[in-house]
C-alpha cells in the first residue's frame, strides 16, 4: 500500500487521539479504500513517530467507531462505511474539512430530508418567543452576508439557522440533532456554498413559514431546500 503518514510532533492532544484522527482523514477522503488492510504496525509506529501503545489505542478507537477492524494474522481492515457510526460527534468534528466523495454529502441530505421538515414543522409550532427573535436576528445576518458574500461568515450563520430549528422543536429526540450535527452541517455547507451559492429565497420561506407559526407551510419550504440541484449534488433517491 502506497499511503503514508506524517509524523506527529507537537501534539497538544492525545497522541493515539492525533493518529486515529489522521488514519480516519485518509479513510474518510477515500485515499485508504474500504475492505483494504492498512500498513503493519511497525511501520505506521515509525511514520507516526509513536509508541506501539499509543497506535494500539489509536486502533481502539477507530473500531470503536466502527470504522476498523483488526484480525490476528489478517491485519486492521477498513470496515464498510455502513459500518461507521456516522453519528458520533468526534468522527464529525474529523469530517470536517475533509475533502470526501461525494455519495457523503447525498447521504446526508437524505437524512436531513427525512427529518429536518418535520423539524421545521415543530418548529413553527413550538418555538418559544425568545427562539423566534432568535432565528429573526440569524435570518437577519444572512441577508446582510449574502449582499457580501463570505463563505466562512455564511457558513457560521446557516449553521446556527439549522441547529435552531432542531433545538426550538420542544422534542427531545429532536433536540440533540442539533447539537450533534452542528459540526457536519458546516462541513456540508462548506461544500454546497463554495461556489457563492446560498438559497437566500428558500431560508427565507422557512423563517417566514415559521414566524407565521404554518407547519405545513414549513414542511413543504424545508423540503423544496433540499433539492439535491440546489447543494451541488447528484439526484438524490429518497424513498
């Protein structure tokens, strides 16, 4: 196998930590290939830098997020990616930034499209008096960025947008969605906004929907979001 690491020198975190992070990065880019055995142990220790201690622990934790296994005789093996538990808050926070293919992002606007219109339907009917001053003062921000766009300004407050309408549905099974996704959501809109793109016209059906207190008026302006055409993606099969 071609793939090689780079030392870890410097860390101010965790050492087994820093090498699960750089190992899932290659394994999330696609540069190591589902069902492939990555390099023996004595050769990641010396790229790395580390102990054998501290690439064992590194190795735990991958599998424990479903993304490796390892195999007396056989090797640590890249699992299949419906394997990984997409949901676990350190595994978003190293998708973030990471160039990936782009079956990733579909997959996760197919989530979104399963959950998020129900949300913004709560949302329109629960939302506190503070939440929706709240959103009115994000929507606000994103009328301003979007006059002058700044990807990283955008990103920041479309974040913030969507993890209120999770957070202001009053449903606990609801709520840590947004709390949880708030990593992957920028790094999803990293991705469907580097053009300059910001859908300004369909946030702002959703806020209206919701200051209206509609919750089929915000299904249905949530749902029209989530074109795949709209964020760069391919057609997207939603059962």
């Amino acid at each position: 196998m071609s793939t090689t690491f780079n030392t870890i020198g410097g860390a101010t975190r965790s050492l087994n930590v820093q090498v699960a992070r750089e190992i899932a990065i290659k394994i999330l880019s696609g540069e190591l290939q589902e069902e492939s055995i990555i390099p023996g142990e004595l050769v990641l220790c010396e790229q790395f830098g580390v102990s054998r201690t501290a690439l064992r622990e590194a190795i735990k934790l991958l599998s424990s997020k479903g993304m490796v296994e390892s195999k007396p005789k056989v090797g640590t093996r890249i699992c299949n990616k419906s394997n990984w538990n997409f949901l676990d808050p350190q595994l978003l926070g190293w998708m973030e930034g990471t160039e990936t293919t782009e079956d990733i992002y579909v997959q996760f606007l197919e989530l979104r499209r399963a959950i998020e219109p129900h949300a913004s339907a709560l949302t329109a009917t629960n939302a506190t008096k503070e939440q929706r001053i709240e959103l009115t003062e994000i929507f606000q921000q994103m009328c301003v960025i979007a006059e002058d766009f700044e990807q990283n300004a955008w990103v920041d407050v479309d974040t913030k947008f969507h993890r209120l309408i999770f957070i202001a549905t009053d449903n606990s099974f609801y709520t840590p969605f947004g709390n949880v996704l708030a990593t992957v959501f920028k790094w999803f809109f990293q991705f469907s906004s580097k053009d300059g793109g910001v859908c300004l016209n369909e946030h702002r059906a959703i806020y209206e929907a919701i200051m209206a207190g509609d919750p089929e008026r915000a299904y249905q302006a949530s749902l029209s979001l989530m074109k795949s055409h709209k964020h760069r993606l391919g057609k997207v099969h939603v059962a």
